[in-house]
C-alpha cells in the first residue's frame, strides 16, 4: 500500500482512505452488519485512514465504527469531525465554542470506545466564535492526550492560516474532485506553504464521477443527493456529459471512470489524500485500484481540459447548507 504523510504530524496513511458516510443511511438505506464486514476489508487490504463524523446518522457513524475497531484498533487512523448540531425542531447549525468542544470529542470517544482520536477536525466553522478560541480548545485535547493531530473542514485559506499559528494543522478536508475543486484549489495555496495535506472528501462526485448516474432514476427514495443540485435538471445533463467523455478517456486507458479520476486526484501531489465512500467491498477493490493506473503528463493535461476549474454545474450543496461551507 502506497503511505501519505498528513501534514507534519508524522500520522502514515494509506494513500486512498475510506470514508464512512454512507454507511448511515445518507445515501439510501445501509446494513449495519454489511458496513463493518466492509470497513473489515478495506482493513485487510491495506486501508488504514477510516473518516467518520458525530453528524454522519448524529452519533450512529461514530456507533458503527466503534463496533468494527474491536479487536481491529491497532494500526488504524481514526479520523472523525464535530462542530453540526441539531435542535428538537431539527435546525442544523454549527457550534465551535471552547466548551461544546471539549463536550463533543468526550461523546465522539465514548461512542467508538477508544481513547485517542487520531485526526479530529472541526467540521464547520463557526462564524460566530474566533478560529483562534476552537483550536485553542482542540490544542488542549491534543495536550491531555485526547488526541493526537487536529485538522479542519470547510476551512478558507486565511481561516486555516489562522488556525495554525494557535496549534499545527495536519490536515484540511474539502470537497475535491474533477467536477468540483474550485475551492481546494484556492485551499491548496493555504496548505502547501503551510505543510498541511488536504484531504479530498467526495472525490468522486458523489457518485456522478462514476458514470453510474445519468439521470434522477438512478438514485434510490430517500437519497440526499436528490436535494443537491448538481443532480437536479439542466445541471445534472451538464455535469453527465462531462463524464461521458471522461468515460471515452478511461476506455483508452482500460481502467473505469472513477479509477481515471481517482488517478488523476492522487497526481495532483503526495500531500492530497482521497476518502472515497463506499458500502460495497466490490467498491473498496475499484477504488484501490486507481493506484495502479499510469497517467502521463498529456494525460493528466487532456482531463483537466475536459473538466477544468469550475466544470461542475450546480452549487455543491442545497441553498441553506452552503452558508455553512468554505468560510
């Protein structure tokens, strides 16, 4: 397995991690019983960076996880994110104070039953609270031993320069794909002067990088992509044509659309690290195997080309959800 360093934390990743979102129930309905056979396999198959969230199914993601570490702790890096909150009424919002954070990396330990967390990220900014307070209480969980690298989401370029000058930053998520890296372009300018790996979450587009969405129909009741709107009307015909062509390119090189971009994004530098998800072992194989595919530099030219800077049509998420990314 190909190994990562994040940032200048001296934490090794596999160079593509598994992230478990889908695992509760964001994308359609998921078995818990398949899941941890998954997170299993990927284990076994030199996966060691597991992505969760106290958002992902509010507590049951990290539950999941929990489960699948008995007896398999060793060797893996935890990563796992706080800072959404849900009211009674079900408003989401973000709460970065010292105190929640303190309150909410004490839940996220006891709902995996570990003692560490090896990468914990802010997963919003809080608008209303100082980057320098939040950190300042993360730096303190890193000093009890709580653990052991800190990272963030969603994070601006002067936000995560910000950050670091009050603890190291290992890494920064953001959305980056092909369709949609606008923003992890900006981020990487932050990142690589600060020796900071960003971690690319939804490297597939979620799915439409695949090729295996041409239209609505092919999303289950219940999906929450069907609330994106890269997925709805005259965006989601845009954003299939793209891939359409990626999917001629990905012919010529004997390999599936999502191993071609998956290809392309660990090209771009050793210090991005993908988390595709998945809940499919036949997934976990396709993915890893992108590391096998060769891409020249007039490859790697020719698809930049076919989706450049901006490519993706469509917001990245619903109206209400964007006021809380990138800031």
């Amino acid at each position: 397995m190909e190994m990562r360093t994040l940032g200048k934390s001296g934490i090794k990743v596999s160079a593509v991690g598994l992230g478990l979102m889908s695992m509760s129930g964001i994308y359609g309905n998921a078995n818990d019983e398949e899941s941890i056979r998954v997170i299993h396999y990927a284990l076994d198959k030199g996966i060691n960076f597991l992505d969760s969230a106290d958002m992902y199914g509010w507590g049951h993601n990290e539950e999941l996880l929990g489960k699948a570490l008995r007896g398999r702790r060793e060797g893996v890096v935890v990563a796992t994110k706080f800072g959404q909150t849900k009211s009674a009424d079900g408003r989401q919002d973000v709460d970065g104070s010292p105190a929640y954070v303190l309150r909410a990396c004490e839940a996220s330990l006891k709902r995996m039953g570990i003692e560490v967390i090896d990468v914990y990220y802010q997963h919003r900014v809080d608008p209303k609270v100082p980057i320098e307070e939040t950190v300042g209480a993360m730096k303190r969980l890193v000093e009890a031993g709580k653990v052991r690298a800190l990272g963030l989401s969603e994070a601006r370029p002067d936000t995560i320069r910000r950050a670091h000058k009050i603890h190291p930053i290992a890494a920064v998520q953001n959305e980056y794909s092909l369709l949609y890296r606008k923003d992890g372009e900006e981020t990487l300018s932050a990142t690589r002067d600060l020796g900071i790996s960003l971690v690319a979450y939804a490297p597939l587009g979620r799915s439409m990088l695949t090729g295996s969405v041409k239209g609505k129909a092919d999303l289950p009741d219940g999906d929450r992509r069907l609330a994106h709107p890269r997925f709805q009307g005259e965006n989601l015909e845009r954003n299939v044509k793209i891939v359409k062509r990626l999917e001629e390119i990905s012919v010529e090189k004997k390999c599936t659309p999502a191993q071609l971009v998956l290809a392309w994004l660990l090209a771009q530098g050793k210090d991005i690290v993908p988390i595709p998800g998945t809940k499919r072992k036949q997934r976990v194989d396709e993915n890893l195997d992108a590391l096998g595919v060769r891409l020249s530099a007039q490859d790697l030219k020719r698809i930049s080309e076919v989706a450049p800077v901006g490519a993706g049509a469509g917001p990245r998420y619903p109206d209400d959800a964007m006021k809380r990314v990138y800031l």
